[in-house]
C-alpha cells in the first residue's frame, strides 16, 4: 500500500492503472476517521475492481463558518493501519494546496438537489461536495466510486454531477452500517458524550417507527412526518432540526405516497453534535417488484 500526497503522482500512478495495465479501479472517498462504515465500502471496492484507491482528505469547502473543519478527527497513521488488513493499493492523502492551488476559482454546483435539507441547513455545503468529488474523479478517474446511503443526498448529487458533466465513473451505494444498537456509524458519533450516544439511537428509532407505519398502510407524508417527530420529541437531549417524506430521486416533497420509492430523513442535534440518518420506503427491485426496506 502507497500512501501518495501529489496529485500529480496520483493522476501518473491511475493513468498507468487503466492505459498500460488495463485494470479497473476503484475509489472509495473519506475524509478519515475511518469506521466499519468505510470498510464495507472498500470491501466492495476490493471485490470489484482490480485496484482499490482510498482517498483521506478533510475538505475545507464544505465546512460553513460555525462548524467543525478545525477539530475534525486527523488521523492518517491510524487511517492507514486500519486499511493495511484490505489490501487497499493506494491511499490518496493530499494536502489543501494539491486539490485547491493559489488562485483556485471554480466551483461545481449541482442545481436543485444542493438546495434542500441538508443544503438548505449548511448552506455552501454540496457546493464543497460536489467541487471536491468532481476533482478527485478527474484526478483518479476510476471506473467506479463508493458512496454509503447515510448521506443519501450526497449520493443524489454526486450521482447527478456524474451524469451531468459526463464523468466515466459509475457510483455504487451500499447500505448504512450501523451500531447493535441501531445508530448509524458517523465520524461525529465520537463528538457525542456517552449520555448523548445513547440518546441518539432515537433517530433509527423513529425511522423505524415510520416504516411501520408505512407497512401498516400510511400513505400521508405529514402523518409519516409527525411520527418521527413525536419519537423524537421524547427524547430530552434530541433537538429536531428537520425531518422530510420526499422521492427517492428528486427530493421532491411527498404528501401522498403512491408507488414511487421514498426517502424519509432527518438531522437531529445532541448538544453541538449534529447527526443525518434516513431510510427508503418501498425501495425497487429486480426491474419492478417494491418493498419497504
């Protein structure tokens, strides 16, 4: 395993990958504090592509001025010691001046998309997303990269700005990961203190809640809606920030649920930590059968 800083050695090192070797790669972008969450998605990544590249790098772009860009957990050696045991062949760990030289000016914005939930609570945010995932995909060039469904917005966007501007890498989602307890793995989980990590499992319980719901035969998004608000509400520690019933798609808001595929999410604060988490209703399969997941 190579750990390379330049993004010129990087673009060199992928370039001979596809041209001269004609190997499939695979990338699997993180910002580090790696968890069980990454490694299912480098597990994929080993297990479909002939070279697996793990980038680690904190992006600056899409921290808004009150959030966390300067204590986010750094770890590289750690990053790397747990990565040796996936036969990971390179780690992609730039410094802010390779992915953004003096002078850099230009930005990706993926219309829509960017400006709801997420984007309409950390404005700017997507627009960092989309910047930096638009320049390591032309950096590495990968035939596929890996996104997990915790940040289901985040894999809509970069799904839409590979369509977009016509990059040829395919985006694969995998699956939340989650603790026995039914939290979603975060890097911000180890903000929480100990007290808050407990309460924060009302974010799963209250998606479940609404699942139930819809199997049970719901089908108005305000009723779905204020189901998880009420879970949430019982916990003391839980402050809701938003909670959305919306295509699966498009973001576009749901009040009545018909046969399309629906993203339940929401942000919940515990103290200065804020956690996402979401779920997907009558997800499709197999060209055409549905069922709620």
């Amino acid at each position: 395993m190579e750990i390379i800083n330049r993004r010129q050695r990087m673009s060199s090192v992928a370039r001979k990958v596809r041209r001269d070797q004609d190997q499939t790669i695979g990338l699997v972008p993180t910002m580090g504090a790696l968890h069980e969450g990454h490694l299912s998605l480098v597990r994929e990544a080993r297990r479909m592509c002939d070279v697996v590249v793990v980038t680690v790098f904190v992006n600056p772009t899409q921290f808004g001025l009150d959030e966390d860009f300067a204590h986010y957990p750094r770890d590289l050696t750690k990053d790397a010691a747990r990565l040796t045991d996936y036969n990971v062949d390179y780690i992609f760990a730039p410094s802010i001046e390779e992915v953004y030289p003096k002078d850099f000016a230009t930005y990706v914005t993926v219309g829509g998309l960017s400006e709801q939930l997420e984007g309409a609570a950390r404005p700017g945010h997507f627009r960092g997303v989309a910047t930096v995932v638009a320049v390591l995909l032309n950096i590495v060039r990968p035939d596929f990269a890996f996104f997990g469904q915790k940040d289901a917005q985040q894999t809509l966007i970069v799904k839409r700005l590979v369509r977009d501007l016509a990059f040829e890498t395919e985006i694969v989602v995998l699956p939340t990961i989650r603790e026995e307890s039914g939290l979603a793995l975060s890097s911000r989980n180890a903000y929480l203190s100990e007290e808050e990590k407990r309460a924060a499992v009302i974010l799963s319980h209250a998606l479940t809640r609404a699942k139930e719901a819809y199997k049970a035969g719901e089908r108005s998004g305000s009723r779905l809606v204020e189901t998880v608000r009420a879970t949430v509400a019982g916990e003391p520690l839980a402050r809701l920030d938003y909670v959305s019933v919306t295509d699966a798609d498009t973001l576009e808001n749901l009040e009545k649920l018909d046969d399309r595929t629906v993203l339940i999410a929401l942000a919940v604060n515990f103290g200065k930590t804020r956690l996402i988490d979401n779920i997907v209703l009558n997800r499709k399969k197999n060209g055409g059968s549905a069922a709620a997941s």
